[in-house]
C-alpha cells in the first residue's frame, strides 16, 4: 500500500484473513521440504551414475516460496551444456533419468518432453533444459526458468503478497499462462508484486489497467519501442530476456476480467476473492439440468467426442481443443448456424470435447446470399455464377444490392462437423487417431462427469464479482 494511504478496517481484516488462507501451514511446508530435498537427491544420483554433465537444481514457486496450500508447483530441472544435443536427446536423457531416479513416471510434451514422477504425495517435473548465463540467447524457453528463480529471490520482498495474488486469480479461474487458461502465470504474479510492491497496490493500479499496460521492472526498452515490439494488452518486459514479454500468453478476455475484478474487490472487499480459488468445487451437474436450460433458452447443443488419444499429453490436447473449437466456429459461422458459443476442453489424459450452443440444429435449404453493390467490379462474377446455377430465386436487386436465393450446401450441423472430422483439414495430431462421436443434447449423457460440468459453466457464463461492482 502506498504510504500515508489508510486501509479501511473492512479492507485490512479481510487482508488479514486472506493471508492466513493463503500461507501453508508448518506441517505443510516441511513436508514438501523434506520431499524436495530427498528427490534432488535422487536425480542427482542417477545423473552421476550416468556419467552426465549435468547440474540438478530446483526452480519454481516451492522454491521462491509462492506456492498456495494444495497447490505444489515442484519442478527439478537438469541443465545440460549445450553440447550435449539436440532437444530430442534431451528428452530421452531426462526419461532415463526418471526411471533411474524413480522407477516410474509419466511423459508429458511442452517444447520437448518432459517427466512427471510422484514421490511421497507430490507431483514433481522433471524438466531437461540448456545451461545459459543472463543475456546469453536462449535454445528453448525453458531455459530462462533459473534466471527467473535466481532474479525473483534476490527481488521480491514478501512471498505472501504474491500468494494472495495466485488466490486472487484462480478465484477467477485466471491463473496459469496454459492454453486451457490463458491467463497469469506465477512468474508474472511475482513480477507485478516486485514492480508495485505488494498485493493490494497491484490491484488498486490493475483496476486503473487500459490496454495496452506497459511495464519494465529493469527498464530494458523505451515504452515506444516495447509498444512496437509487442502488440498484446499487457506488456511486463522480462527482466532476464528484453526480447520477451511475460504476459504474452494473456488473453484480452482475461484481462479485462482482472482489472474488472480488482475494481470490483476494492468496490466491496469480500473475503470470496481468495477463498475460491483455494476451495476444491465437486459440483455433479446433471444431463437433466443441461437439457432443462437448453428448453428454456430455446436453444440447441451439439459435442464432439475425440476419444483414444493417450499418447499426446496435456499441453497438446488442450492446444488441440482449443484450436478444433476456433475451426468449429468458422465452420459453423460460415454455413449459418450463427454459434452462441463453441468451446473445447479435454480431460487431460485421453478425450477431448468440443461443444457448441446453436439456434438450430438443421437450417432450411434456402438461404438468402447477398451479392455486391449494383454496376461495382464484382457485379459480372457474381451474376455468372448464379445464372448458370440452379437458384431458388434472383439474382434480384434490392436497394443498390444484387442479391440471390440458392440452396445451402449444409442444413444439419452435424453433417458439417462430419464432414469437416474426415477431411484433410483436420488438425493434423487429431488426423486418423480418434474415435469421434457427434452428440446432440439428447445423447450426452455418455460424456464424463467433466465435459458435462464445463458445458454447464459455458451454458451460464457466471461471474461471481458482477455482484460486488453494484453499490
């Protein structure tokens, strides 16, 4: 808080109350210590038994102390010279040393592969990586994650602040810079806690935010130069590579919900803001209650299921429900379904969900096209196509338009998204390696518990702090 700025006594209990929400307990932290330091010890084991040049070190929020309650981001990185090969041998090197280290493990994909291991309750990743020094040109963007560690420990002066700011944000299901979020990651959560200098003076500014916001915490670049350089809402300069911005991933959706929230926080402050985010939601939406909306919306639903895909990982499966929701949309848009919403998620193991809300499920065939501007260039191209095609009626002109009844090509969505499935335009991680279901709402009752409960927060769009920007 600035100085000689007074908390108000409902501002300052509720601060109060956060912290000791948000700090992990005694028990808690020195079980992750002890677990941390013992797989450390391991990986360092197994490298040495290889005969490796390799340095094991520990990186991320267990080790700058920003991790929430329940919420453990361990994560031991080998840093290898970059001699050692290509990212690809990398990626074999940290399998054998998880199965040396661990006996067991799990694959996952980012930029190369990575390995998740479980030890003593935690999940921990194994991330392979390039030895840099600062300023020295990065190979992967994994490489930079211990000079990050490295700058926010000799930075940021209260660890707390930015755990209140983690709360803050998975409240509003905000944080994490993955595709599945877009949103902040927990290294630019510490970078906006070092720049303002605590949680509260971050969402007093947040709250003032218009795009596009413009930060350098180490003053690497000109603001003219920055604003050139980047083109998103919210520009934070990385303090150990000036030629990336750490809210890249940030979409302008999640944005505005931050600094609309931060304004709706300091409206009225409410201790709801953190306790979502640390609270585990179990809700089991019922198919009953989804076909129920949909009648009294007098609107219609159509999922796709993409199930079998075992082998892609997480990243890669929600990368891939994301872009298979954008094409549905054009797809659908394009032959007049006019979507409310499409949307895609995944259950991150093996099936991938895509849906969408639509007035209709089956068009009529004849569909009104409007053509171009009366004696304009297009004019003859437009009146030869639709002369020598059979028509419902026209070409017509109407006002200074030319105009023309023809037949859809696609009255049933589901034909289209058919259609669409076994083409070659399909993504090509998805080509030829699923099984696809096409569901309307009277068939998904068969999707998982998940699918049905996103579908159901996609349907209602609620935003808890709506309640809180009234007076």
């Amino acid at each position: 808080m600035r100085e000689g700025m007074p908390l108000s006594n409902d501002l300052n209990g509720i601060l109060e109350e956060a912290r000791k929400l948000v700090n992990p307990s005694d028990d808690e932290r020195e079980a992750l210590k002890k677990a941390l330091k013992s797989a450390i010890r391991r990986v360092e084991s197994a490298v040495e038994d290889m005969g490796l040049n390799a340095e094991v070190i520990p990186v991320g929020s267990a080790v700058r102390d920003t991790w929430l309650p329940g919420n453990y981001e361990l994560d031991i990185f080998v840093l290898f010279p970059k001699e050692a090969g290509d990212k690809h041998v990398l990626g074999e090197l940290i399998k054998e040393i998880a199965k040396r280290a661990f006996g067991t493990f799990r694959q996952n994909y980012a930029e190369h592969p990575y390995a998740i291991v479980r030890f003593e309750g935690f999940d921990i990743d194994l991330v392979p990586a390039y030895k840099i020094k600062a300023g020295e040109r990065i190979v992967s963007s994994v490489d930079r994650t211990p000079l990050h560690t490295s700058y926010v420990l000799s930075k940021l002066r209260s660890p707390s602040e930015v755990r209140l700011l983690k709360a803050f944000l998975k409240s509003l299901n905000a944080y994490g810079a993955e595709e599945k979020v877009g949103g902040f990651s927990g290294y630019l959560c510490e970078l906006l806690v070092i720049y303002y200098g605590s949680f509260l003076d971050t969402i007093m500014n947040a709250s003032k935010w218009r795009p596009p916001v413009y930060i350098d915490p180490e003053r690497h670049l000109s603001e003219e130069y920055a604003l050139s350089m980047f083109q998103d809402p919210l520009i934070v300069i990385d303090p150990v590579d000036p030629r990336r911005n750490v809210a890249a991933a940030l979409t302008l959706t999640q944005f505005n919900r931050f600094r609309v929230a931060a304004r709706a926080f300091l409206n009225k402050p409410d201790i709801e803001f953190f306790e979502r985010g640390l609270r585990h939601r179990g809700r089991r939406i019922k198919v009953s209650a989804i076909e129920e909306e949909l009648r009294r919306r007098g609107s219609h639903l159509i999922a796709v299921e993409l199930s079998g895909l075992n082998d892609l990982g997480k990243e890669l499966l929600w990368s891939q429900s994301k872009k298979l929701a954008r094409v549905f949309r054009d797809e659908l848009s394009m032959y007049g379904f006019q979507p409310f919403w499409v949307s895609g998620w995944t259950d991150e193991s093996s099936i991938i969900v895509v849906a969408s809300e639509l007035p209709h499920l089956k068009l009529p065939y004849l569909e009104r096209r409007v053509g171009p501007p009366v004696g304009m260039k297009d004019e003859e191209n437009f009146l030869r196509k639709y002369v020598s095609e059979e028509t419902f009626g026209g070409p017509f002109i109407e006002g200074d338009r030319w105009y023309v009844y023809k037949r859809r090509r696609y009255i049933e969505a589901s034909i289209l998204l058919s259609d669409f499935l076994r083409s070659n335009r399909m993504p090509s991680p998805l080509r030829g390696r699923a099984n696809i279901k096409i569901l309307s709402e009277k068939e998904i009752a068969s999707l998982g518990q998940w699918a049905l409960n996103a579908i159901w927060e996609e349907l209602l769009k609620e935003e808890f702090f709506v309640k809180y920007l009234v007076k």
